[in-house]
C-alpha cells in the first residue's frame, strides 16, 4: 500500500503523471473537436447546395406556372392561330 500524500489523499501520489494524462486528454479531445469541426462544414457546404438547388427548382417552377396562365388569358381568336391568317 502505498504511503498517504501529506494532505491526506492517497491517489494523487504522483501529480506529473496526472498532468501529463490531462494533457493527453485534452490533445484528443481537440483532435475530436477539430474532426467535427471539419465534419460540419462539410455538410454545411452541402445544406447551402441542397438549397441553391431547391430555390432554383422553385424559380423555374413558377416560371413554368407562369407560361400557362399567359396562354389561357390570351383571346380564343388568338389561341385558334386567327391572329396569323391575313385577310385575302
């Protein structure tokens, strides 16, 4: 058994050794830290192209809706090609 530290905790008996095991720890959890860190920019890169796509989808979309909504207000004379035929 081992003799107990002058303030009465045996555990520590040996302080470099805890602090070099702090030190170890905290390289990791930054190398951890880091991991993520690089992890989440990467889907944040790929969120920002999910919507450049989606808004580009809407855009053309309601371009789409648009184009019928032109023809249908346009006159049947119009729509029957009358407007191309010239009087003889």
């Amino acid at each position: 058994m081992a003799p107990p530290h002058p303030n009465g905790d045996a555990s520590s008996t040996h302080p470099e050794a805890d602090l070099a095991q702090a030190f170890k720890d905290l390289a990791r959890g930054e190398r951890t830290a880091s991991a993520l860190e690089q992890h989440l920019d990467a889907l944040e890169e790929r969120i920002e192209e999910l919507l450049a796509s989606a808004q580009e989808n809407q855009k053309s979309s309601e371009a789409g809706n648009d184009q019928p909504s032109q023809r249908s207000s346009s006159s049947p004379s119009q729509e029957n090609g009358e407007h191309d035929k010239t009087p003889a």
